[in-house]
C-alpha cells in the first residue's frame, strides 16, 4: 500500500498535460520556464575497494575457472516456479552447472576427513618409532644438499601461507570496517528517500506555477496585437505600399529638383548674357574705329594698299562666338512648376504613409473586446490547473510515505548494533582461525631460524647443539598444531567457498550484466497468474509490459517515476484537464477578430492630379540641343591676343608714319578687351560657375523630361494597386495573419505541455534514489562489502590449508636435520664414507672401540614423536 501510495503522488504531474497531437508547428517563439527545483542526492551507489580490489579481481578470476558457465536461466526459473526436476535432465545440468563447486567442495572433504587421519597415523607411528619417529640419523653424502632443499621448500611453504593468511586477514578486516562504515551509507539512502518525497511535491507546484509564464507571454502579446498582428498585417501590405509611397515621394522631389534647375538655367543665362553682350558692344567699337583708320588715304599708297585690304578682310572675325542672348528663355516652364508646387505633395504622400502605419493602433482598437474575453479564459484555465491540484491528497500521502519511511529507518538503527555485533563474532571467530595459521607459522619460521642458526655441519647427529634440536622441536610442534588446525580450517573454507562462490555466480555477476532482471521479468515466474509482475502490483494490470530492468535502468538514468511506471496507464490525464478544449475555444475567439482597413488613403485625388499636371509642365519642350552648343562654344570667334599680334606685325609692315602707330594703337586696345574682358568670361568663378550650372541643370532637365511622363503614370499606377490591395484583399489578409497570430498564441501553451512532458520525463520526482536503495543493498553491501570479503577470506585460508600439506612433509624432513640423535653411524673402515677428516684424523665417523674407549649409548632428553 505504501508503494502504491508513493506513485499516485505523482499523478499530479501530469494535469497539465494534454494528449492532444500539436496543430501548429513549429511555435513562433520560445518560453523560457526555468529549471525544475531539485536537490543533489548524496549517495553515490559506486564502491571503490581500493588495493584490496586487486585481491577482489584474482579472486573472481579463480572463481571463473571453477565456474565458467553462463548463468542457468532457464533451471532458475523452473527452481522459482517450482517445476525443477519434472523434465529429465534438469539434475544433470545444475551438476553441469556446479561441477567446479562439487569438486572443489569434495576435495575439500576429503582434506577434512584424511589430514586429520592422516596426522593421527603418523602420531602412532611415531610413537612406535617407526615414520621418522627413531631417533637415529643415517648418513647420506648428500646430507648438506637434502638439508637445504628441505628448508627452501618449507621457507617458501611458510611464505605462501604467510601471504594466505595476511590475505584472509585483510578480507577479515575489510569486511568489519565496511559494515561498520556501513550505517553511514543507509543513513545517506535513506536521506535521499526523504529528499525524493519532500522535493516532489515543490516540483508539482512549480510545473503548474509556469503555467503563468505561459499565461503571462500570452496576455503580453494579446496586450500587444497591435504591434504584433498589425505590424504583420502592414508587412503583408508593405511590400506593395511603401514602394508606391516612396515612388510618389520620389516624385515630389524630383519636382522640386526641376524647379530648382529652371531657376539656375534662369539665372545662369541672365549672368552669361551681360557679360557677352558687353564684349560685343567693346568689339564693335573697336571694328568700327579700326574700319575708319583702314578708311584713310594713306591706305591707298602702293606700298600700304595689299597690308590694308588684308586687314579689312580680317575685320569680321572681331565678333563674338557665344551669343546666349538668342537662347529660349524658361520661364514658362518656371512658372507652371512653381504653380504645382503650391500643392505640398510631400505632405500628401505623408499622410499616406501615416495612415498606413497607423495599421497596428487600428487593429488595437478594433480587438479590444474580444482580447478581454481570452484574457479571461486563460484566467479560467489557470483556475482550473490550481484547483485541480488542490483536490489531489498530496500531502495526505506525503504524511503517510513519511511516516512509513521513518519507521523504517529507526528499525534499521535498531537492529544494526545486532548486526555490528554478529559481525564482531564472525571477525573474532575468522581472527582466531588466522591465529591459528599464524601459530604453525611461528613454529616453522622459529624452527627454521633455529634450526639454520644452531646447525654445525662439523658436529655429530648425537652431539647436536641445544639451538638445533630446539629448531627441530619447534618444527615438529608446527607439525603437530598443522595436523590438529587443518580440518578445522579447510571445513571453513569449504563452506565459505561454496557458499560465497555460488552468490557470486548466481547473484553478483548476473546483477551487474542484469541477466538476474530479465530473470525477474519472465512472464508469471513470480505469480502463475500474472504475466508482469511489477505492473500488476504497481498498475493493478499484469498486462502492461513493465519490467524490472526497464524499471531500474530509467531509475540508473535518474528519469521520473511517472515515465519509469508508466503510470499514464493510471492516470488519465484528459478525465481532469482538456487544454485541447481550451485552446480551441482561444482559437475560435480570435478567429473571430475583424479588422477594418478602408478608411486607409494612401494619395488622394488632389495629389495625383498634381502629378499629371507636372507631366504636362512644357519641360520637355525646351530646345535643350541651342543650349548645349552654345554653352560648348568659346568666347569669341578668333584669339584676340592673336589677332592683336598679326595687325600690329602687319603694321610694322608699313611706312613709318600716322597709320603705322594707329594700327599699333588699335591692336593694343584689342589686347585690353581681352584682358578685360574674354579671360574673365573663360576664368572667373562667376562666369565659370553660371556655365558649370547652366550644363548641369540643362543635361538634368534633359535627361529627366524624357521619363516624367512614365514616371507620373508608374507612380500612379503603383499608388491605385496598392489602394486597391487595400480594400479589396484586406480581409483575406488579415484572416491569414490572424491565424498566424493564433498560432503563435497557442504554441505557447504546446510549448508549455511539451516542457511540462518533458520535466515530468526526465525531473520531476526523479527516481534515482530507488535505484541506489538497489545498488547499495545489492551491489555495495552484499557483493562488494560481504561476499567480495567472504570469497578473498576462503581464498587465502584455502592456499594457507593446502599448502600446509608440503610444509608438513617439509618440516618433519628437515628436523631429523636440525634435532640431536640418540645414536648415530660407525663405520669400520674410515675410508668409507668420503668426509671431513676429524680431530683423530679419520674420514668419516669412527668406531670408539678400536681404541679401547667405551662407548655407551647417549639417550636424548628431548620428548620423542
């Protein structure tokens, strides 16, 4: 009931979510909601052994050589269901399956039942001075030889069981400090289990608080349909509006630019005109005198007669060349332009261009009704979701999941100082089995490093030194204590194995590969009549496919519990809250929004008269070609300084007299006017600007009448379109804007479930804890702290058992070597036996006899074995 009670606390979550299938994609902006509020769990479901791993890792290698089988399946699920042994077969495979565990397990018995037998007969045996037990050393040439060999074999013996049990110790102690540190970890569970409930229903509250977010956005571009609708509307508008509107404002400047180019072709010709009718005035004067000196008798002499007519025949190149006073004048044209301009066309096109962006305030005033209208549905909407929540009993439950998990909790920290000290037991009890290992080994390793010590190769077998014999004894009581503690130990292993072992195959490694869930997931393996387990307890349906690995593999993921449950197969969202009802009564409402665009002007008559008058202004009718060629030409029509120079060469010519120096007089007052007068007409800023402008205005005129009349109709044409468009197509428009706009509006709320969707997916109530409550019981404390330990403990005392067997062999060997004999070889011929020649001077052992010395029999004080 607790668990159930758990899940339907996150139903909620899911009241704002809609199943209806989007309509509008993709929406034209983007929410920002935040992040879901959510607090970092502590525990952290990952165990790191440290240098004991590598003991861990070697271990698991021994156990894949006992049991390289995959993991039985199929004879798990029949044991579970309670059909094993119905097929034949079933016991051959588990033996197949077991086989490494029964042999090492039957070894191991046989080990149990043997050694101690074994040490028995050998104590007999002994003791009826047989087995090593007769205290007599035979001497072999190879003694020193034997003698080493036995104590490295039984030095590297000890070595190896030394590792064993330093092996078994640390896994002894790492065990007791991991379950001791153990409380720490269920603390941390635990603590997670009370963030995961307490958080939960903060999360709920702040999903269905976002709901102003979305709300909020709304209202705020409902506020604005003005800016936002209308300036749409005028965007659709604008592409056909503002070029008309900016072709006829084009247009009234271009009029004021061709007023401006009349009023300087004017006044640039009034300027040119003075200064060329002065110098034709100067020129003429100057002709006429010239024309009466030519006049006089002195002329007709011979000598004079030919220069004279020559320069009467020159005469009429004394005239000017550019003479602007013939031009046209402009000022009908001038007028007509300035009549247009008393009408502002610019300000006429103004106001088209106002009342055209005046679109949004339009569209505003129009809507404000029905904008109310929404603005109270998404009130009612928002209503609903926070009642909806509130008839939800979420803190009932929470009450109640807090309770239960309290008690828990304090049932937990009851019981686990009886854990600690259970655990005591088995750390004393495995301490003291180590003792025991330690104990042989301190009899091997004092008997050797007394034995070795003590060792005088020059002294007898009977003549032993007390060091020696003492190291012989102490390898003889590691015998003793080997014969008496081996059974003891290898029972312990023996269990420890087969127990630790087959946890490790059977529940470790399918857990980690989580092979043990598709187990739990095998259709009515757990209940005959259920065919998913988790669903029928969880959902009340055996028929929904959630599955424990599905389960615990989202959880790992830390996904919500809604999605991880699938707890949308309890809860029906659509039963409590239908956004999809709401969004399409805010459809419906502002489909029904209505703009009017008609009393938009873009140019009115007066204007577009005002242009077809400036097509008609004359422009077109000045002679621009007179213009141009009078402007091109120079001053005058001959060079002045020329013509000075040659009439007064052509003067020097003649006779020394009056007509000599009136010629000369002449062609001086020449050089004058074209000082005065022809360089300032070519060169100063007056004269050169007022025919600089007069070209420019004349060629812009020029180049501007030929297209006015096709501009005008352009322009009018554009202007009549675009009002036209206006009125005709701006119902169409605005439907289609307003739909765009709708759009917009309801993909916020998408946008709100999606997200909504998407918390409640991966954020809201995250189910991380449960799956560490999983890891930590399981893979933390039952693999990792216990059955890692166990299997290193077995490990080591296994190895420190079997090899006692070849430092029992070794040592009883070897303390014939090191314990002083009671009797001992006589040879009767010294050369028999190849030693080192003694004190008497004799190779080998001598026969006392031979020279009248007794020799009794010398008997050890030592207990024999």
């Amino acid at each position: 009931m607790a668990v159930e009670l758990c899940l339907l606390l996150l139903l909620v979550c899911g009241s704002t979510v809609s199943e209806v299938q989007p309509l509008h994609k993709p929406p034209p902006g983007t929410l920002d909601f935040g992040f879901v509020p959510a607090k970092t769990y502590e525990t952290n479901a990952y165990h790191e052994p440290g240098p004991i791993g590598i003991l861990f890792r070697l271990v698991h290698s021994f156990l894949y050589l006992v049991q390289p089988n995959s993991f039985p399946q199929d004879l798990i699920k029949k044991l579970t269901q309670q059909k094993f042994g119905n097929v034949q077969g079933d016991y051959q495979k588990a033996i197949y399956y077991e086989i490494g565990f029964i042999v090492s397990a039957a070894l191991g018995l046989l080990f149990v039942l043997l050694l101690p037998l074994v040490g028995l007969c050998f104590c007999m045996c002994r003791c009826c001075d047989n087995c090593g037990g007769e205290m007599h050393q035979r001497q072999k040439k190879n003694a020193d030889c034997r003698r080493g060999c036995f104590a490295t074999f039984l030095f590297v013996a000890s070595l190896i069981i030394s590792i064993g049990v330093l092996c078994a110790y640390a896994a002894n102690q790492h065990l007791t400090s991991q379950v001791r540190g153990a409380k720490n970890l269920v603390h941390s569970n635990f603590k997670d289990l009370r963030i995961f409930l307490n958080d939960t229903p903060g999360q709920i509250d702040y999903l269905v608080s976002q709901y102003n977010t979305t709300k909020n956005k709304a209202l705020s571009d409902l506020n604005n349909v003005g800016p936002l609708l209308g300036s749409r509307v005028q965007e659709r508008f604008a592409k056909e509006v503002r070029p008309a509107l900016d072709a006829a404002l084009t247009m009234a400047g271009a009029i004021r630019e061709t007023k401006e180019a009349l009023e300087n072709v004017s006044v640039s010709v009034e300027v040119l005109q003075e200064g060329t009718e002065r110098l034709h005035s100067n020129l003429t004067d100057v002709k006429i005198h010239l024309s009466n000196t030519l006049s006089d008798s002195a002329c007709s002499a011979a000598q004079a007669a030919s220069t004279c007519n020559i320069i009467r025949n020159s005469l009429n190149q004394l005239n000017i060349n550019a003479n602007f006073s013939g031009l046209p004048g402009v000022s009908e044209q001038l007028a007509k332009v300035n009549d247009i301009l008393k009408i502002d066309l610019s300000s006429l096109v103004q106001k088209g261009y106002a009342a055209f962006n005046d679109t949004p305030d339009l569209v505003l005033n129009q809507t404000r009704n029905i904008l109310s209208d929404i603005k109270n549905l998404l009130d009612l909407i928002g209503s609903n979701i926070t009642s909806f929540t509130q008839m939800l009993p979420v803190q009932k439950v929470l009450v109640d999941l807090t309770i239960y998990l309290t008690q828990s909790e304090a049932y937990v920290q009851d019981y686990f100082p009886l854990v600690e000290q259970y655990d005591f037991y088995r750390w004393l009890g495995c301490l003291i089995l180590c003792c025991m290992v330690i104990l042989i080994l301190v009899f091997y390793y004092l008997g050797l490093l007394c034995g070795t010590c003590g060792y005088d190769k020059h002294a007898s077998p009977t003549t032993r030194g007390c060091i020696s014999n003492t190291g012989g004894n102490f390898l003889m009581a590691g015998v003793g204590f080997s014969f008496l503690f081996s059974w003891v130990l290898m029972i312990t292993v023996v269990i420890t194995f087969v127990t630790g072992g087959n946890v490790e195959k059977l529940v470790c490694e399918p857990f980690e590969d989580r092979t043990l869930f598709k187990v739990l997931d095998t259709p009515y393996l757990l209940n005959r009549h259920w065919r998913n387990y988790l669903s029928a307890i969880v959902l009340k349906n055996p028929d929904i496919n959630l599955t424990f690995e599905e389960v615990y593999s989202d959880c790992k993921e830390n996904k919500g519990i809604y999605t991880t449950l699938h707890l949308e197969n309890l809860f029906n969202i659509n039963e409590f809250l239908n956004i999809s009802m709401y969004t399409e009564d805010v459809s419906l409402k502002i489909e029904h929004i209505n703009v009017n665009l008609s009393n938009i002007v873009l140019l009115d008559e007066i204007g577009k008269r005002n242009l077809l008058d400036f097509s008609s202004s004359g422009i077109d009718g000045i002679n621009f070609a007179a213009y141009l060629t009078e402007i091109n030409k120079s001053v005058t029509k001959v060079d002045l300084l020329s013509f000075a120079n040659d009439l007064e060469a052509r003067a020097d010519q003649l006779p020394k007299g009056a007509l000599e120096n009136a010629l000369k007089g002449h062609a001086n007052s020449i050089r004058m006017i074209h000082n005065q007068q022809v360089v300032p007409l070519e060169q100063a800023m007056k004269y050169v600007k007022a025919r600089s402008t007069l070209n420019q205005s004349i060629r812009l005129l020029q180049r501007t009448s030929s297209e006015f009349m096709v501009k005008v109709r352009n322009v009018i044409s554009a202007v009549d379109a675009a009002q036209f468009l206006i009125s005709n197509d701006a119902s169409l428009v605005i439907i289609q804007e307003t739909k765009k706009y709708m759009d917009m509006i309801i993909g916020y709320f998408e946008q709100y479930v999606e997200w909504v969707k998407e918390s409640i997916t991966m954020e809201v109530a995250a189910c991380k804890p449960i799956a560490n409550v999983i890891d930590t019981a399981v893979d933390i404390f039952l693999c990792s702290y216990v059955i890692d330990s166990v299997n290193t403990f077995w490990f080591g005392m296994g190895g420190c058992s079997i090899f006692l067997i070849p430092a029992i062999i070794c040592a009883v060997k070897l303390s014939k070597y090191y314990r002083r004999m009671d009797t001992e070889d006589v040879y009767d011929d010294v050369e028999t036996i190849p030693m080192k020649n003694m004190e008497n001077g004799n190779n080998g052992y001598h026969k006392e006899h031979l020279y009248g010395i007794h020799n009794p029999v010398m008997t050890s004080s030592v207990e024999q074995w």
